[in-house]
C-alpha cells in the first residue's frame, strides 16, 4: 500500500513538472535557433563584405585600364589646390616681401603662374618695384634657381616657400613655377606640356640672365620635370653647335673646350628623385596590395603608356652631361630612397666615360633626421652644400 502511495505520488510529481520540463526546453530550442540564426545571419554578413571588397579589388585594375586618365589625376593631383584662400598674386601674405607675381604665355591659351623672389640682398631695393625691376635684376651675376615643385598644391605649399626663403636668403634668384593646371596657371598638365613649361622659364631666363648661371631644381615629380627640360635643352644646343652626331667622348670634350660658352643648363639639383614614374607609382604605398597580383606590372605599364606618362630620370641621367646634385632622405616613405642610389650610379657610370664622375654628387639624410618627403629644407647645411655644388659649376666654367 505504501509503495502504490509512493508511486502515486511520484506520478504526480513528475505530471507537474512536466509543462515546466516542456517550456524550458521550447525556450532553450528557441535560444539555439536563435543563435543559429545570428551566426548565419554574422557568417552572411561577413561574405557580402568578403564579396565586395573581392569586386574593389578587382576592378579597380579594370577601370584604370578602361580610363587611364584617372590615374593621370592622382599622380599629378593638379587637382588638389591647397593652401586654400591664399592669394597667389600677392605673394607678400606669405612673407615674400622681394617677390614679384608674373605671368607668361608659354603657347596659345596657357598662362602660367610664376614668383621670381631676389637675393635678399636687394630687397630693399626691389621695394615699390614691378615685373621690368625684376626682369633686369636676373643680370647682376647671382645664380638663378628654377624651382620646380612636386605634385599637389601650388607654389605657395608651406615646404616649397621655406625652400625659396632659403635660397634667396642664400643669395640667390628663385623662380617658382605652376606648371600647367596647377595653382593659378591655364590647362591641363601632361609630361609633355610641364616640360615644355620649364624649358619656355628657362629660355626667358636666359634672355635676361646675361653671365648668370642658370640651375634647374626639381623636387618629387618635379625631377622628372627638371632631367626632362634639362637634356632636350642639351640636345638643343648639341645641334646648335653642330654635334648632334659626335660621340660621347667628342661632345664633352667640345663643351670643355667652350669655356666661353654655355652649353645647356649649368647644373640640375634633384630632390627626392625616382628613377621612373612606372616604377615609382609601383613603389607608391597605395599600391602595395597588387604588387603581388598576377600580371600586375604588365597592366601598370599599360596605364602608364595611356597616360603618355614616363618621366624617365633613369633615362635621362645616362645622356646629362651637366653636373648634377641628389638629395634625399632615407626616411622618405613617398620615393624609396634607393632609388636615388640607383640614379646616382647610373649618373656616375655616365659621366665615367667623359672623366667626369666629380660631377655628380649625392647627399643623403639620415632616417633619425626625420626629413622624410618633404623637409630637407629643414638641413642647417642646406645652402653650405647647394653653395659648394653651384661654385664647382662656376670653377670649371
């Protein structure tokens, strides 16, 4: 009897618990698919993200190679025009206080923006004085810098004004150009038509400059601008002298000979130069996420070919027989470093076979100067250095 009591009662128990049993297990069903539900729903979310990023990866190549152009954009971000609300004909704002705005037609519709800054020297005489003081001012025997800039911005970027200061502090004519689509200045650039810029600069220069020598200083993008204009300058003036065919040996030993005469620019100065733009837009930190996809050099080369873009200082420094002065920093995370090392042999092997390896001439920063890109100016020896290299032009001339 007892145990049919306990049975009973056991019975009865577990009917009680029985709807409490069933309901915590439907919630506990409920929390798993519910979770199921997340991670699925997490797991979907993360290949829609997977997918897209796949489709930006991949058709970024794709429509570079449709638009080459675009590419064009961001290598020479003509486009960018900072410092904004500065007042490019009024350099005084920017404590350019010898400094006269010019502008010159290089061909038919383009203007181009142009600071000519004095010696400081004369900047109390160039007080109240216009663009004729100036002009007449190139022919008092002071060297003349042409400063060609990088990409981005105008010739009023904080680093490129410091620089000008410098040189004109130094004793120097400086004068800064916007190319074509830069800062003030008409039209579109191009390697052609920015090369063409420099060297019309140069000639007005030259037209003006008497004795004066003239140097061509080119920083970043702006050194393919100045090895460019500086041998299709020495290729004018090899046909003006009757040497287009003379041998390499023949040719500087004629331009040693004409000690009277100058013959091209008297010296280019490179700033954090690359050896090519192909190769420097391979190198750029935006491209290192395809440097290992297939075939990835093969589509740069052909971006670049529709570009009309190469600005080959490689090239160039295999047939420049002026002197020529690298600087560059080793923490510079915009142009590898080495390839300024790699400039500067091929420029020595270059100037070995006119005996004349003593012309080119390489200064480095250390990374711990903190120079990187943009900041060389910042060199306490800056003008000691460019001073030295300018007088050996001068000594041998």
């Amino acid at each position: 009897m007892r145990k049919r009591l306990d049975k009973d009662n056991e019975t009865k128990t577990d009917s009680k618990a029985t709807p409490a049993t069933e309901k915590s297990h439907d919630q506990l069903t409920l929390i798993n698919k519910q979770s199921y539900q997340y991670s699925s729903s997490g797991l979907s979310g993360l290949k829609k993200v997977a997918l897209l990023l796949c489709i930006i990866y991949f058709s970024v190549p794709v429509i570079l190679c449709l638009f080459p152009w675009i590419l064009g954009h961001f290598v020479y971000l003509h486009w960018v025009r900072f410092p904004y609300f500065v007042d490019l004909a009024n350099p005084t704002h920017l404590s350019l206080n010898h400094t006269v705005n010019l502008y010159l037609s290089p061909e038919e519709g383009i203007y181009l923006g142009i600071w000519h800054t004095v010696p400081d020297s004369q900047w109390q005489q160039a007080q109240g004085e216009g663009p004729e003081w100036y002009s007449e001012s190139l022919g008092d025997g002071s060297p003349v810098i042409i400063y060609l800039h990088g990409n981005g911005g105008s010739r009023a970027v904080n680093h490129r004004v410091q620089l000008v200061k410098i040189l004109s502090a130094a004793g120097y004519h400086v004068l800064s150009l916007d190319y074509r689509g830069y800062g003030d200045s008409s039209g579109v650039p191009s390697e052609s038509g920015m090369t063409s810029d420099a060297i019309y600069l140069y000639q007005w220069v030259k037209t003006r400059s008497g004795n004066s020598q003239v140097y061509l200083w080119g920083h970043s993008l702006g050194t393919g601008v100045a090895s460019n204009a500086a041998v299709k300058i020495q290729k004018t003036h090899q046909h003006e002298m009757g040497l287009e065919r003379a041998g390499a040996r023949e040719l500087f030993g004629r331009i040693k000979a004409d000690l009277g005469q100058s013959y091209g620019v008297d010296g280019v100065i490179l700033e954090a130069p690359y050896t090519n733009m192909e190769e420097e837009v391979a190198s750029h930190p935006l491209t290192v996420i395809y440097r290992y996809l297939a075939g990835f050099q093969s589509v740069l080369h052909y971006i670049m070919q529709g570009n009309n873009m190469a600005f080959a200082n490689d090239e160039n420094l295999k047939s420049l027989t002026t002197r020529i002065l690298l600087l560059h920093a080793e923490d510079d995370g915009v142009v590898p470093f080495p390839m300024s090392q790699k400039l500067y042999q091929i420029a020595r092997q270059a100037h070995r076979q006119w005996n004349s390896e003593d012309q080119v001439a390489m200064v480095t920063y250390g990374e711990s100067l903190g120079y990187s890109h943009n900041y060389i100016y910042l060199d306490p020896n800056l003008t000691t250095v460019v001073g030295r290299f300018l007088q050996s032009t001068n000594d041998q001339q």
